[in-house]
C-alpha cells in the first residue's frame, strides 16, 4: 500500500484573509484532515498569503527571445507581416529553440504557475521543430509544470501549402495535447493552392481522429469572426467535444452587449468552450463578468513573450493579472481579487481543469 504524503501549512491566510489557519495538502492536492499513517511535513507560513497555483492559460514559448541577445524589431501592419517576422526571427536565433522554450517556462515556474497551454507554430518554416523541442522542455520540467502542446498552424492550413499536411503529422505524433487553428473566415479563408478542406472540417476531423482538444485562435471581429464562433461551437456539440474545445481572443466576442451578449454565452456554455483572454487593452479583454455568470469559464494567459511581435511580457501570471485589472478598471478590493482568480488553476480554461 502507498503511504500518502500530507504537508501541512501552518499559519497561513488564503487570498489574504484576517487570521491564519491551516492548510492540508496530500500528495499534492488540498484535503480537509492528514490521513492515519501518513508522512507529515509541515511549513510555517509566518502569517502569509496562500493562492492557489497560476495557470499561464495561452503562451508561445516557441517564440521567444527571453534571455536572448536583443533582437531589433519591425512595425507590422497586420497577421501576413507578423508571421514573416515570426520566421526571420526564428532564422536569426542560435540558442536551440528547445532551451530557449525551457527557459521561459523554467522562469514561469518560478513565478508561480503550474501548468501552461503552450501553443507551438506548426508551418514549412519550421516543419514540426517546435512541437519536438516543446516535448523535450515538457519533458524536463514536468516534476514542477504541467504542459498542454497546441500545434497551432499560425500560416494558416489553407493560406500555406504544406502546413496541413504537418499539422496532421503532429496530431498522429503522440506528442501533442490539441489541435488549434486560426481566423476560418479572415486570414485562412481561402487557400492559395485550392487545395484541402476548410480549416474547421480538419482541425475537428484530426481532433475526432486521435482523440485531441481544440485550440482556435479568433482575431476577426464582427460577423466574420462571430460565424465561425458559432460554428465552432455548433461542430463541438455535434463532435460530443464539449469541455475540450477553446476559443483564444475571440475579439467579435466584447464587441456584443445585452441580449446578443447573453446568447452568445449560453450558447458557448452550452457547448462546454472556454475562451480565453490576454488582457490586450480594455477594447479587446473578454467580458469575463458577463460570460462567468452564464457558466462560461475564462482563461488568462501570457500569449507572446519578448517574441517577435512584442519586446514585451514576463510570463508571470500575478502581473498579467494586474494588467487585467487595469484594463478593466478594477478599483476595490473584489475586483483585484476576481482578476487573481481568472489567473488561477480554479479558473483557467476548461481543458487545463484541476
């Protein structure tokens, strides 16, 4: 029989409250007593602040430069420039793009989280280096994080030749946790060589087919990005895909309010989709009071650090979460609070769970 291992926090104030106590966590996980027989390690807490574990619920480790010589970079009018800048940048690195991801999430660690959804450019540019080099750094850090792969087709599955064939190599490599896609309607609406299905038709049908979750990044707004949104969400239920599929951005989605808002959540709660948010600026956060109230979980996460697109981020999610705050113009002692717990393992994204 395996003799379980209780630590027991002594002292402590969870979200900051008046008065210590004491907390229980057995074999990692929070429990309401030590159990009989097990080995006990106690902490002294000293009157801190207990939080539950962060979660970094969308960040592209694959392309940073954090630690890196610094890397001068472009204006970029729109997603074709950015995702060139993503493959000269990618050229001008010399550290192994294994190190460089490990590195970053090796600090994230440090910050606090426990487990990231980490999305990886899958494209001809890089052929599947980036899922490869993911697994390695997941592999040595998983004592202390928890890593979903997202093999996310940036160029686009049907804009790009090839890149659909590479993202169903890495769907049958065993090496990744979802599938993701990007703008349907917008950036990967029509294919350059004519060829393929539509990115949805793939992207479910290579989930369906090895039993993977769903990652779709949505940038358009309005109408071009809520139709997809919609269709995402109807292809989910029909799939029985429901709590394992995810909305990254959804920008069409703060543009709504009132009844159209109110429908759009339900029908994302009904199909089980967890969008998430970046806290970009306070035109483009998701509304996550609104979604919350319907059931909808909402996830907080890095997204680009010191990347090609950006000099900016430090994946630490207590950060990002002030950021949240600020752009929604948290005040009061609540609001701080809620936008902590939007970074945490309770309230992540449905597919990271507890």
């Amino acid at each position: 029989m395996t003799i379980p291992t209780a630590t027991v926090f002594r002292g402590v104030r969870p979200f900051g409250v008046d008065g210590a106590t004491d907390l229980v966590a057995v074999d990692g996980r929070l429990a309401a007593a030590v159990p009989e027989g097990a080995r006990v390690e106690e902490v002294d807490g000293r009157g801190r602040i207990a939080l539950p574990t962060l979660v970094d619920a969308h960040i592209h480790p694959d392309k940073t430069a954090w630690s890196e010589p610094w890397y001068s970079r472009r204006a970029a009018g729109g997603l074709p420039e950015y995702v060139r800048g993503d493959v000269e940048l990618y050229e001008h690195q010399r550290t192994p793009l294994a190190e460089r991801a490990g590195r970053l999430l090796a600090h994230a660690v440090t910050r606090g989280t426990r487990a990231v959804r980490a999305h990886v450019d899958v494209a001809p540019a890089y052929g599947l280096a980036g899922v490869e080099g993911l697994a390695a750094a997941r592999e040595r850090l998983s004592p202390a994080l928890d890593v979903q792969v997202v093999a996310f087709p940036q160029h686009g599955v049907r804009r790009t030749p090839g890149a659909g064939a590479l993202l169903a190599e890495a769907a049958a490599s065993g090496l990744i946790d979802a599938v993701g896609g990007i703008d349907p309607a917008g950036f990967d609406g029509v294919g350059e060589d004519g060829e393929g299905p539509a990115q949805l038709d793939q992207v479910f049908g290579l989930a369906e087919k090895h039993g993977l979750q769903l990652d779709v990044h949505l940038h358009d707004i309005g109408e071009r990005g809520l139709t997809p949104l919609r269709d995402i969400a109807a292809r989910t239920k029909a799939a029985g895909l429901q709590g394992r599929a995810v909305v990254s951005h959804a920008f069409c989605v703060p543009e709504l309010s009132g009844a159209e808002l109110a429908g759009l959540a339900e029908l994302l709660a009904d199909a089980g989709i967890g969008p998430t948010t970046v806290a970009p600026s306070a035109h483009q956060v998701l509304p996550f009071r609104e979604l919350r109230a319907h059931g909808v979980k909402v996830g907080l996460g890095s997204d680009g650090v010191r990347d090609s697109w950006s000099p900016f981020g430090n994946a630490d999610m207590l950060h990002r979460a002030h950021l949240l705050g600020w752009t929604t113009d948290a005040r009061t002692d609540e609001e701080p609070a809620r936008r902590h717990v939007a970074g945490t393992r309770a309230f992540a994204l449905t597919a990271l769970g507890d």
